[in-house]
C-alpha cells in the first residue's frame, strides 16, 4: 500500500490565496451581477514593459532559426542575465556579489520552497508573525513541525511577533538560539521595511550563532526611501550568513511570465553531521542541476531587458504607479478615521481592521457589502489578527473605486 507524506495532513485546509479565491467564486456564483474589484493576492495588472516584450519577441525568432535555436540552457540561467543583474541590482548598490553566485529560476515563491532540500531537519525555524505563508507551509511539508495549534501557530517554529507595538520590526531572540531565519522586507503582508541598523543586528546575531538567514527582496523595488537597503548584501558579514531572494515579478510585472534569482554566496557553510563545514552554494547548485533545467531562452531574455535604458526607465514608472494606488488606498483609509501601516515603501497597505472587526469578518463584510476583496491579516499568522492587507496591484480606476466604496460603508 503507498503511504503518503503525513506532514502534508498537519497543513490547514487550504493555501491562503485558494481559500480567498474560493470563498470569492461562491460569492461571484451567488451574486453574478456583483461588481468584484480584486485587492487581494498580491498580482499585478498591468501589461509587460515594452522593452521586455520586444525582447521576448526577438527572442522566440532567435528560436526559429537552426544558426540562433536554444536547447536545453544552463541550468543556473544564462550567463549573459546573471552578468547583469550582478552588475545593476547588486554591484552597483556595493554588494559583493558575482555572477556565478546567482541561480535563475521560475519564482521566489518555488525557490524558498525548495531551498529546504539541501538543509538538516533537526534546524530550529524562526518567522515572523503575520508571514509570508510559504514559508511556513513548505516547512510543514518538510515535517520540520508539530501540529498547529488553535492559533494556527506550529509546534516547532519560532515566531517572531512583527506588530504595531513594536513598530513592525522583527524583534532578534535573546533567549533563544534560531538556525534558520526568514527575513522579508519591505515585508509582505505588513508593507514595513528594515533599516540597515536592524539588518546588521541579524547579521551580527546570525554569524554569531552560525544562523543562515534566508532574505525575501522580492519588495525592494517599491523603496521610495534612500536610506534603506535593497539588499541583505548591503549589510557588513551577511556573505557569510544570508541567501536572498529576488523576483522579477513584481517589479516588472512577470508573475505570469515567472522569473526570478537566488543569490547563494560561495563563502556561506553550513555543518554536515560529522561537523564539517560544507560549502551550500555546491549543494543548491547540486539540487538545482538535478531537479531544475532552468528557464525558458525567452524568458530569461525578456528578463534581461529590465536592465536596458528604456527597461529601467519602463520598470520605473510601473513601480511609480503602484505606488501612487498605494498612496491613495493610505490618504482615503486614513481621512476615513482607519488606521494604516505600509504602503509607503511596499505595494501593501496594512489596515487595522475598522470597528474592531476581525480579520475574517471584515473581510466577509467587505466582499458583502463593497464587492472589494482583500487579505484577511490572520490569515498570515496569530499576529495579525484584527489586521486587513490591502494591496496596490490594480488599475487606477479600479483603486479609486474601491476606496470609494469602503470609505461609504466602513468610515468611522
Ligand atoms: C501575495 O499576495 O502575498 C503574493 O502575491 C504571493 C506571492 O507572490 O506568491
């Protein structure tokens, strides 16, 4: 008889975004005529930088020709994309990071998945709470926790609160020791950043211990402020302590079109069980060889057009845009007397929920009675409960709409 992997039994029902997109079906099914706005997942809406398109398009000639036609490519990414994005996302910021330490890939979202292949189960896990959901269900999956808890909180995990109390920085354990640790900023689901004196206390604490932290920067390009880092390799000691993770999707706008980079510096080890040091960019480069033959030719070339003049410039006034939703969902939430955090340096605003609804009962309401779907904030872990993610990934009309409407039903 085949057995399954149990672990997958401790998951809760459904993954966050499903759930939403289920509940949100029934409700279109029941009332066809409801004019659904879509602030929910984080998804962006508008077309392809043209530059990428010509590129990609190019590109799917170069594939009709015997002289110019791609095979199989290199399974870390081509060459020619991992030059440039060592040259404009981390060599001109003063990071230390060389071309043959980025690997592409389909997607942050598979690579912080599948990033736990080549690690111990025997870590300690610390997140923070409200989380990236992937994170901690990909650990589950791993069987590196216990059952949930009514909370949905895991056995096992170490949750690191980020809330309004603490001014929505992850607070580094005094008490405790963590191996592995899952920094995301700007952060999704709050919209709150790190500076680079928070960064450099996990560094510190992380070389200290012989912690690897594991960076999500799939935000940074929506940092509107100067002072704050892009990248974990801004901070001194982190290419001895951290993996990070970057996406082109929201940037520009190829979640559907799906690439994205991992960055594993050659000088970053980790302990084998008989105490050695081992190198983990040989391992990640080992998984990736044998599970992953890399990204389509077209893609990777569509990618790479981001850092042209005209990409930049295109990529530029795409982020300027979200950013100008997320300014209006901040400036209509806040003149209506609810409370909002983010979306400042992050496409998410992150509510406190009006009337002292909960996360879900707001949510509901808000679908009922505005058609506006959002993220319910304990969807994203116990902490942010009472909280509501709005996001900015919308048209303008569609922004404007919406906060029209929520202002009309929820102003206090
Ligand atoms: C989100 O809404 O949090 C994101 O879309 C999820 C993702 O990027 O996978």
């Amino acid at each position: 008889m085949a057995t399954i992997n149990d672990n997958y039994l401790k998951l809760k029902a459904g993954y966050l975004f499903p759930e939403i997109g289920r509940r949100v079906k029934a409700f279109a099914e029941a009332n066809p005529e409801a004019p659904i706005i879509r602030l929910g997942i984080g998804d962006v809406t508008e077309p392809l930088p043209a530059a990428c398109r010509e590129a990609m398009v190019k590109a799917v000639e170069d594939m009709g020709s015997r002289d110019t036609f791609k095979g199989y490519g290199p399974e870390q990414g081509y060459e020619w994309l991992r030059e440039k994005i060592a040259e404009h996302d981390f060599k001109s910021r003063g990071c230390d990071v060389d071309a043959s330490e980025i690997f592409i890939s389909d997607g942050s979202k598979c690579d912080c998945g599948n990033i736990l292949d080549i690690f111990g189960n025997n870590n300690t896990i610390a997140v923070t709470d409200p989380v990236y959901p992937v994170y901690v269900d990909t650990n589950v999956m791993a069987g590196h926790t216990g059952d949930a808890n009514e909370n949905g909180e895991y056995g096992g995990l170490v949750y690191l609160p980020i809330t309004a109390g603490n001014n929505f920085t992850a607070e580094i354990p005094t008490d405790k020791k963590v191996d592995l640790i899952y920094l995301c900023f700007p952060n999704n689901p709050t919209g709150a950043t790190a500076t680079k004196e928070h960064l450099q206390g996990w560094v510190n604490y992380a070389k200290a211990n012989g912690s690897i932290i594991f960076f999500d920067a799939a935000y940074e390009a929506y940092i509107t402020d100067p002072s704050l880092p892009h990248s974990i390799y801004e901070i001194e000691g982190a290419r001895d302590c951290a993996i990070e993770f970057r996406s082109f999707s929201k940037n520009a706008g190829f979640t559907g079109t799906r690439c994205a980079l991992t960055v594993v510096p050659k000088t970053l080890t980790g302990k084998a069980a008989d105490g050695s040091d081992v190198e983990i960019w040989k391992l990640w480069n080992r998984r990736q060889s044998t599970k992953f033959n890399g990204v389509s030719y077209i893609v990777q070339r569509g990618a790479e057009a981001v850092y042209s003049e005209a990409g930049k410039a295109q990529i530029q006034a795409l982020v300027n845009f979200y950013m100008e939703n997320a300014a209006i969902i901040r400036e209509k939430l806040t003149a209506a007397g609810i409370e909002v955090f983010g979306g400042e340096n992050a496409p998410y605003v992150w509510v406190k929920t009006p009337h002292g609804l909960s996360s879900w009962d707001f949510f509901q309401k808000l679908l009922e009675t505005c058609n506006v779907v959002g993220t319910p904030g304990s969807g994203f872990g116990a902490a942010g409960e009472g909280y509501f993610r709005i996001s900015a990934f919308n048209s303008r009309e569609n922004v404007e709409e919406a906060m029209r409407r929520i202002v009309e039903k929820f102003k206090v």
